[in-house]
C-alpha cells in the first residue's frame, strides 16, 4: 500500500505578506518527488494579495484564512490540527520564504523513518547558498540561541539541540506527547521550546544533511519588528525553560543588559535602544498576565 511505503506528510506553509515569494516555494513543494503528501495553506490576514495569488496558481491546495494575524505558532497549529484530523503521518512546517529541492521531502521521510528522533531538519542555505543552518546551540548563561551555519562534517544524520521552524519536519507521536507549538510565542523560540519539550518526552532533533532548503529571509527586511520580537520572545523561552542552578547567573546577566539599554537609550548609541527597551516594558507585563496583543 502507498501508505505502508510512503507515510501520509502534510506539508503546512504559513503565508503573511508574502506576494514576492509565495510562488517560489509552492513551486518547489508542489515539484517534489514524495508522492504521498498534501499542501496546507494557512493565511494570517495578509493585506497584499499573495493569498489570492497562491489560490490562483493552485486551487487544489488545502487553505485556511484567519481573521487576524495569529504569529507562528498559533498560525502553524492551525494547520497541524488540520493536518492531524486527516490523519498526517508526519507533518513537515515550511517558511514561506523558503524553497525545497526536489528530494528534499524523499530525503527527510526517509531519515525520519529509520530513526527514532522525532523532529528532522534540512540543511538550510541563504539565497547566496552558503549554509545558513545546519544545527542549533542554546547558551543558557549569555541567554542566547544560536544557528550553527558550518558545513558538516559527516554525511549521516546528526543531532542537535534544536531545529529552526522554517524547515521542521514533525512526527504525529510527537504531538501526541507534547502538544501543539507553544502560543505564548508569537514569533521566533517556539521551535526552540518545542524541541527542548520534544527532548524531555524522549524525542531527539536531527539535521539530515542530504536534505537541503533554500531560505529568502525577509524578516531582514523588517529589522527593528525582528529585534523587537527576538528579545521578547527570547524573554519569555529563558524564563520558562532556564535550569533552575543557572538563573542565579542568568539574572544578574539580564540585569546588566537592561542597565546598558538604558545608556544606549540615553545616549542615542543604538538606533533600536528603543525597541528593545518596549521589549523589556512588554515582558515584564507578560509575566503579569501573559496574553496576546499586548
């Protein structure tokens, strides 16, 4: 049976905005040499057409629009609860901003399957096709994540202590043990958090080095909104999962980080001094009361 060789793989791509790419990479998932997988479309309210324009070119695509702009995840766990009602083997997120190679499902469902982690990632490249993720390293004391981009040294597949969510691909029993993606997050860490959930029900991360994604990463393009985001979330992932012995070092270090916003803020040395500064303000709400919109 198709299903017996060629697990069920429903393929979710959040779209917000995305009219100079959403084509690219529905192109490249719809040429795709897996046979057994379906297109799901989720859509954050996005304002310039790319919705329309994703419908056009492929009517036969699963959709859903939100009323609103969720963020990542509670956008992605639209269309994993989807995904999961139609019975997904396994369930593949994707930027929209990203495009796969030919194989690059083939290659992920094959690793997957012959292994007993439960969260694979391809080796990511930047549009100039330099790696731009090949593994992820928290560093708990300076609470920060970081993308490893070295080309690895080994062919087979290597773990690692997260994977980023423009290219995750997800086994069912996952969910089934830990739930869906965190929505205390509405952009960036919810893969962290999800991999470090993963983890502890026994679900390793792995990079599949043969598998390969291209990344157009138009978040850069959007700084200050990313910045913003990034100290906000990051707050949030080092509260909830730091150990225990390491807050007696991570809470002097956020301290001194607070203090020297402060001066930059004073001094104008920092033309986000300010952003960070209402990430700090909207953090110390959250832990009030957390909930979205702020």
């Amino acid at each position: 049976m198709l299903k017996e060789k060629y697990p069920k793989l429903f393929v979710i791509i959040l779209n917000y905005n995305g009219k100079d790419t959403i084509k690219s990479c529905l192109d490249s998932v719809f040429c795709s040499d897996y046979p057994n997988f379906e297109i799901v479309v989720i859509d954050n309210n996005s304002k310039d057409g790319s919705l329309e324009l994703a419908k056009n070119l492929y009517s036969k695509f699963h959709f859903i629009k939100n009323e609103s702009n969720l963020g990542f995840s509670a956008g992605n766990n639209m269309g994993i609860r989807f995904a999961l009602e139609k019975m997904a083997d396994y369930v593949f997120l994707l930027n929209n901003d990203a495009t796969l190679e030919k194989d690059t499902l083939s290659k992920l469902i094959c690793s997957a399957k012959n292994s007993k982690a439960g969260i694979f990632s391809p080796i990511i490249l930047n549009d100039n096709g330099n790696i731009w993720f090949s593994g992820g390293k928290i560093i708990w004391t300076r609470m920060r994540t970081v993308h490893i981009n070295k080309k690895p040294n080994k062919k087979n597949s290597y773990s690692t202590q997260y994977v980023t969510g423009c290219a995750m691909l997800i086994k069912k029993e996952v969910f089934k043990k830990i739930g869906l993606l965190s929505e205390d997050y509405f952009l960036y860490y919810e893969d962290t958090d999800f991999c470090l959930r993963a983890k502890k029900e026994g679900f390793n991360s792995m990079i599949v080095p043969e598998a390969k994604v291209k990344h157009f990463e138009k978040s850069e393009l959007y700084l200050s909104n990313k910045i913003y985001w990034l100290v906000f979330s990051g707050l949030i992932f080092f509260e909830k999962n730091t150990p225990l012995l390491l807050k007696t070092l991570t809470h002097p270090y956020l301290y001194l980080r607070k203090v020297k916003n402060m001066v930059d803020n004073l001094n104008n040395k920092n033309q986000y001094a300010s952003v960070v500064k209402k990430a700090y303000l909207d953090f110390k709400k959250w832990k009030k009361n957390p909930k979205y919109p702020l």
